[in-house]
C-alpha cells in the first residue's frame, strides 16, 4: 500500500460524477491523521490554493492512491 505525504498533490473526486468520469479536484495534503486527512483544494478560478481545508477519509484516499498507481503503471500484471 502506498504512503500519503503531506505536501503531496493529487486529484481527488468528490461528487459522483467525478467518480464515473474518473475526474476530480486537484489537493494537497496537508495534515494526515489516523482516520482523517486535511487537504486543500486548488480553485482554478483564482489560480491558487484555498485556505479553508477539506477532511478526506484516510482509508479512502490511500485505496484511490493505490488505484491511480496501478492505473498509471505501477503494476502491469507482472
């Protein structure tokens, strides 16, 4: 399983649709916790980083690490 790292960036879906297109908003990590981590979230809008910070589910953030790895290679199957 892959570690989370606060500074990290990462796309992360929120809303429904962002899961059924494999879509999201871009975040970074910054606090990490046992059950929760707090991210902010870019808003392309003023081209910088919110203030205000978003808690994500831990175990659901590292499940959607792992799937983004396998999905840009880091495991082909063999």
């Amino acid at each position: 399983m892959m570690e989370l790292n606060i500074g990290e960036e990462m796309v992360i879906p929120f809303k429904p649709e962002h899961h059924l297109k494999n879509t999201g908003v871009l975040c970074k990590i910054v606090q990490i916790h046992s059950k929760n981590v707090y991210v902010r979230r870019f808003n392309k809008k003023n081209n910088r980083w919110n203030q205000e910070l978003r808690q994500v589910d831990r175990f659901f953030l590292e499940q959607h690490k792992n799937k983004i790895g396998l999905l840009n290679g880091g495991n082909n199957g063999t």
